[in-house]
C-alpha cells in the first residue's frame, strides 16, 4: 500500500507544479521589481541578464491549472476513499 501512497503524492505534486511555477516567477518578479502579466513580455533584467521570456513562460503555465487543478481534486477524493475504506476493514477485523 505504500506504493499506492507514493503514486498519489506524486500526481498531486505533477497536478500542482503549474501552480508551484506561477508562484515561483511572481516571487521573482516581484523581487526584482519586474512587471508580470499574460498581456506581455516585460523585460526583467537580473544581474545584467533579461529573463523577462522565462518568467513570462513560468507565468503562462498557470494555464495548465484548467486541466490539472480537477485531476487533483479527483486524486485527492479517490485517495480519501481509499483510506477510509483501509480504516474501516482495519476497525472491521480488529472487532472480529
């Protein structure tokens, strides 16, 4: 069961890298003092070097949400349900 434990986690942690990316480039962004929108690349030069078009790459990931934000959710149910259905064959035979 450990397996089927470690598959959920890495599904959710895959579902929710989109929104680990757009966190990650606001927070670079906006230490920097960069502009960030979905409207345009802005330039954002760091240490000399313009990363406006990676931040602006990072920030378009969000878009992935639409299709992984649900499949999370899907994940987290059936992971739930799973778990309950251990819990109560576990409560079930400790009766017997």
């Amino acid at each position: 069961m450990r397996w089927v434990r470690l598959l959920f986690f890495l599904v959710l942690i895959a579902c929710l890298s989109p929104v680990i990316a757009v966190a990650i480039a606001g927070s670079i962004a906006n230490r920097h003092g960069c502009t960030l929108n979905e409207g345009a690349i802005h330039p954002c030069v760091i240490d000399g070097v313009d990363y406006g078009r990676d931040l602006y790459t990072l920030a378009m990931m969000g878009w992935l949400m639409i299709a992984t934000l649900p499949v999370a959710a899907g994940t987290i149910v059936l992971w739930v349900v799973i778990e309950a259905v251990r819990w109560w064959r576990r409560a079930r035979a400790g009766r017997a």
